[in-house]
C-alpha cells in the first residue's frame, strides 16, 4: 500500500528514549521517510513512550484516542507505540486502543523499518518484544533485549555537537517502585571498543560533547581481551579522543560512586564537575522499603567522599515523595537532605504504583494525593531556596561554558537556515519534542536536556525538569530577563553550560556555537546564570579569531 513517507513521533520520558527515538528516525530516513510535526500529515505514527509513572502512560492512551478517527480515513497510516510501555503493557495496548498496528518494545527497536512495512503491507497487528523477567533465564531474557545502536546518521542529532551514547542498557537493582528493570531488561554493558569506536565517529561528524547514558551508568563494567573495563577506564579512553570537549554521565547510583570514578572526574579536564546521584528519601525505613541497598548515612559517606575528593562537583538528585508508608517525619528527612547536600538540582516525583514491581505487589499506597501534592511542593521550595543562594555565590565570578545555542527567546526569532544541521527550536521538529503537557519546557531550547522532559517521565538516566507539581519558574530552563537581545542576526542571546553543569545565558554570535566561552555572570534565578562574554575564544581548527559581538 503506497503512504506519503512522512513520519511523525512523539517522545516522552528519559535521555534513553530521546536517543531511541534519534536512531529510530534515522533509521527509517534511510527507507526515504521524512519528518512532520503534523501529526495529521503523517502516514506513520509512532509513541515512544514511558512507563516510569502512570501519569506518562495515560498521555500516551489519550493521544491514541485523538488519533481514532483519523486512522478510519485514512487506511494506509501505520500507527506504533514502542518502547518502555510497549515492554510493559504488550496486547494490554491493542485491547486498550484497537487502531494501533505495531507494538515495539526497547529491546526490538531494530526491527521498527520492516515491522511498519509489514504492518501496512498485510494490515496485520506486528508485535516485537523481549522476553519478560521471569520468561527465562538471565542470559536468555538478556540476549532478547538489544542494545540499539547503530551507526548514526548526524543529521538526526537535535544538536551537531552534542550527542548521547549508550554505554549499558538494562537494570538490575530492582528498586522496589521501579519498573525499569522489565521494560528495559537485565543490566547489560556495551563493549569498550564499540563505544569508544562511536565516540570518535562522532567526534569526526563534529560533536563536541557526549553524555555516556546507563540507568546505572556507574555500574558499568566489560571484560575485553581479558581486562576489566571499569566507567573510569572508559572516559579515560574516551577523553583521549582529542576533538572531545566534555564529557558527561547519568545516572549514577549511589552505591557504585567508586574512588576510581570520582579520581578520573578531578583529573580529567574534559570532565564535567556534575554527578546526578539520586537519593530517592532522606529515610532509612523509606529507603528500605524501596530496597535501594543504602542508608542515609551510607549515602552522607558517598557524599563526604566526592566532597573530599572534587569539592567544587555540582550534586543533583532525584526524589520520591509519598512513597508507602512516608510519614511526616520521613518525609521530613529528605528535607534535610535537601538542606544539608545542597543539590544543584532535584528532580521529585510523586510516587506512582507500577504493576509488575515489588511495591505494587506488596505495599499500600497508602499517602493520599494531596499529601503527596503537599510534600512535593514543600520539597521543592526547600531545593529552589538553595539552587537560587548557591547560584548568586556564582555572581562576579567567571565560567567556561560549551556554548550550546540560541536560548529559547533567541531561538524563536531565527529562521531554519540561521544554523545548518542545528535542531533545535528553530530547525526542523524535533523527533522528541512534540505533544505533551509542560509546554513550559517542552518549546525551551536548551538542547538534550528539557526537550524531553516535557513530562518529567521517562527512565532513569537522568532528569532535567524539577518537579511533577511545579508550577512556575522553577524548571531547568534557560530563563532570561526579556531585556537581553532576541533574533538578531549577528548577536543574539545564547545558552550553554558550565563545567558544572549549570545552565547560563548570554549575549554572542552564533559562531561561538560548539565552542567554550568565558563567560561573567552578572545575575541569576534559581535554574540560570546570567553573564557577558569576557575572552574571545579561538574556532577549533582555525587560527582565526571569532567575531563575538560583531
Ligand atoms: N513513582 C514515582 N517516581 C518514580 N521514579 C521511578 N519510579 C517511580 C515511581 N513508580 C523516579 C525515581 C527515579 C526517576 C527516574 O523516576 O526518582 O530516579
Ligand atoms: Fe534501576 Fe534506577 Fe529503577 Fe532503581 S530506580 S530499579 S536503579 S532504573
């Protein structure tokens, strides 16, 4: 059956999902597809959705629902949800929304191309899953889920020098409310020398920046050629690479912080001084119930060593507010932790019962939402309060940024060609960044890290909005005062981020894209510095001088 070769998808949830979605597109650019933000338009339809907590879920149910009518008339679109909820809810998706065709789950992304060929050659329901936990053994069950990672097409990447690498699919820590470990399977990690091999196609197609992705990325480990690869060895190989500038990782976990990690993190200088290691409660009995495998205090150690050992390291951390059987005083526990470890950042979730995990099985979801609504917007204000202090102390003082594009205000002023093989907000639709409800982030530019968070949902590897309830101007979002410049078409306000992490907002031509600026920081709000560029930087591989503010 003949279709019009435009592609429409939609990604909610986690930095693994955005690189799904990434490979996904690329490859079926390569069958002659191409993109639309027109979800009207499209003959081909994908979800790449999210199961980390309902609410992600029912999203996805309801833009299915939209999408009913239209399949009716139009009888060669192909509709697919794939991924984490595909894993998870398999046939439950065809009962719940009979007009879907293809159900692809994380571990079979590979067979997307020919699956959406046969799904409209036959009109026939296409499945491709792996094998669910307890279907086999661990070898079995981990052999049915693949690591998707084929070489990349640059033009697919929301930035040209900036890009995700997975360096381990899977976990296998079984956190009592986590339903990773079954939508993404047993904890596998890559072989060194195909990570490296990637890192350095990449950087040969002008990437500048690679965040190493893993739900535990510091667990990673691989024997090649009899010798142990540790994720400290990896980014030491990775930063031999010379046209590497930074290098990033999430999410770490709390217990597998290792000496050797935090060593390579203060000696390397391409390393960002930046460790997202979630908490999830400042409680013992919570922390128990969710079987981290760690108590507060073991978690103050972890801290005290990385304190030790790179004092000026940026912390962020996730939470999980109204987790059963939270009361008031274990709540306020991870209050005080807010407090006492000065979060650059936390990302708090309500908590959300899971079917197929331990706590959905086993423990009352017992704290009514209100409570939960209460705790998350308490917790919040105790880490807005402290990112808005720690980040004035950053003002009149100077910071090297990787400059990563126009910021959002900037952005919407320039046409598409005003940055070739750039796409972000300006450019062609992102893959990842349509339709969802916090349209706050979800139009922001600040590339690779809110585009897809426009629903706070998603895995682990990482998180960039805030909060489930907030509610303004607390998300990690380049805010700017409107008096800064916007669409001009030599200066025009960028954004990148420090060494640590920290997102900041400046006026400069867009030639410094890619590069690291020195920049002063004359003012703040909770999630941004705000400067003026005071070096002029040399263009990598030029001799020549860039005109900063011509
Ligand atoms: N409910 C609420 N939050 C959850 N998270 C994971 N599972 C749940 C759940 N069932 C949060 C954790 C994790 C982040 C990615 O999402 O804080 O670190
Ligand atoms: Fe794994 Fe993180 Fe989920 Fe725990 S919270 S099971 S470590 S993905």
């Amino acid at each position: 059956m003949s279709h019009n070769g435009l592609l429409y998808i939609e990604t909610v949830g986690c930095q693994m999902n955005v690189l799904d979605s990434e490979l996904v597109v690329a490859a079926l650019r390569q069958q002659g597809y191409s993109l639309t933000p027109n979800v009207a338009q499209a003959d081909t339809v994908l979800f790449n959705t999210c199961s980390v907590r309902e609410h992600a879920e029912q999203k996805i149910y309801s833009q299915l629902g939209r999408l009913k009518y239209a399949r009716r008339k139009r009888p060669q679109q192909v509709i697919g949800v794939i991924g984490c909820m595909a894993q998870k809810d398999q046939d439950l998706i065809f009962q719940r929304a009979p007009h879907v065709d293809l159900i692809v789950g994380t571990g079979q992304l590979g067979e997307i191309p020919r699956l959406v060929d046969a799904a409209r050659a036959t009109r026939k329901r296409q499945t491709a899953l792996s094998l669910d936990r307890r279907e086999g053994s661990r070898s079995e069950v981990a052999a049915s889920f693949e690591s998707y990672d084929p070489l990349r097409d640059p033009e697919m990447r929301p930035s040209p020098w900036q890009a995700y690498v997975r360096i381990m699919i899977g976990c296998d820590k079984f956190c009592t409310y986590c339903v990773v470990p079954m939508t993404r399977g047993p904890e596998q990690s890559r072989p060194p020398r195909d990570i490296i091999h990637e890192c350095t196609r990449l950087a040969e197609q002008g990437v500048r920046e690679v965040t190493l992705l893993g739900q535990t990325v510091n667990s990673y480990k691989f024997t090649q050629d009899g010798r142990l690869w540790r994720l400290s060895d990896l980014i030491a190989a990775i930063h031999e690479i010379p046209a590497i500038q930074r290098i990033k990782f999430v999410t770490n976990f709390p217990k597998d912080m290792t000496d050797d990690l935090l060593e390579a993190v203060r000696d390397l200088p391409k390393l960002s001084r930046y460790l997202h290691v979630p908490m999830q409660s400042g409680c013992d009995e919570v922390l128990k119930r969710m079987k981290r495998g760690y108590t507060a205090a073991d978690y103050r150690d972890m801290m005290d060593r990385v304190r030790a050992t790179i004092p000026d390291c940026a912390i962020s951390s996730d939470f999980i507010v109204g987790f059963c059987g939270e009361t008031e005083e274990s709540f306020q526990k991870s209050v005080d932790a807010v407090r006492e470890y000065r979060f650059k950042n936390s990302f708090i979730f309500k908590y959300s019962p899971r079917s197929g995990t331990k706590a959905f099985e086993l423990l009352a979801d017992d704290i009514p939402e209100d409570v939960k609504r209460r705790r998350n917007h308490e917790l919040l204000a105790a880490q807005t309060a402290i990112s808005e202090e720690d980040n004035a102390d950053f003002i009149g003082r100077k910071v090297e940024v990787l400059v990563e594009g126009p910021s959002k205000r900037a952005a919407r002023g320039l046409s598409d060609d005003a940055l070739p093989g750039w796409h972000g907000a300006a450019g062609p639709p992102l893959p990842t960044a349509n339709g969802s409800s916090h349209d706050h982030d979800r139009d922001d530019f600040v590339p690779l890290s809110v585009i897809h968070s426009n629903d706070n949902v998603g895995g682990s590897t990482g998180w960039h909005a805030l909060s489930e309830e907030r509610t303004k101007g607390v998300a990690n979002v380049a805010e700017a005062p409107p008096s800064l410049s916007t669409g001009s078409s030599s200066v025009l306000q960028l954004t990148g981020r420090s060494r640590c992490d920290r997102i900041v907002v400046f006026d400069g031509n867009l030639r410094l894209v890619g590069t690291l600026a020195d920049i002063e920081i004359d003012d703040c709000t909770p999630t941004t510095l705000i400067g003026r560029i005071v070096t002029r930087e040399i263009q990598h591989g030029s001799s020549a001088l860039l005109p900063i503010l011509a």
